[in-house]
C-alpha cells in the first residue's frame, strides 16, 4: 500500500504546532512543509490511518480554531462540520 498525501494552506505560524500534534500520534502521519512562503504543508499519511487523521485535522480546525484549508480535494477531509 502506498501512503496517502494530502496538501493543506495553513497559517505560517501554526506550522510547528500543527507538525508536532499531527506527528504525536506515533506512525499514522508526517507532516512536511512544502512552501513555507505560502504555508503549504504535507501531511504523508500511513495506510489505513485516513480517516483518524482527517478527524484529528477536523478537530484541530473546530476546537483549536486553526486555519487548515484543504488544497487538493475539499471533500476528502471535510468528513465533519464546526458545530
């Protein structure tokens, strides 16, 4: 199986937040800055871990009121709304 990539445009200042959050929880994603000018980050995510993660950026989008827009396909991690 091949990892899965997802692209996000974030605020440049949550990049080192975002990376240790996402990376704490141990082997499902690593998160590489692909444009820190534009703030556009990668996150490599394991086989199978999808959907924990899409949660997790969901989450971190609703609770923590971060900026974290999808690049490639909206949908893919637009599986739960801000309440």
């Amino acid at each position: 199986m091949e990892t899965v990539r997802r692209q996000y445009k974030v605020d440049r200042r949550d990049i080192m937040y975002l990376r240790a959050t996402i990376e704490s929880y141990d082997g499902m994603a690593v998160v590489r800055t692909v444009d820190p000018r534009a703030a556009v980050i990668e996150l490599l995510i394991a086989p199978g871990c999808e959907s924990r993660i899409a949660e997790l950026v969901e989450d971190l989008r609703c609770r923590e009121k971060l900026a974290i827009s999808p690049i490639e396909s909206p949908k893919a991690d637009s599986i739960f709304g801000c309440g």
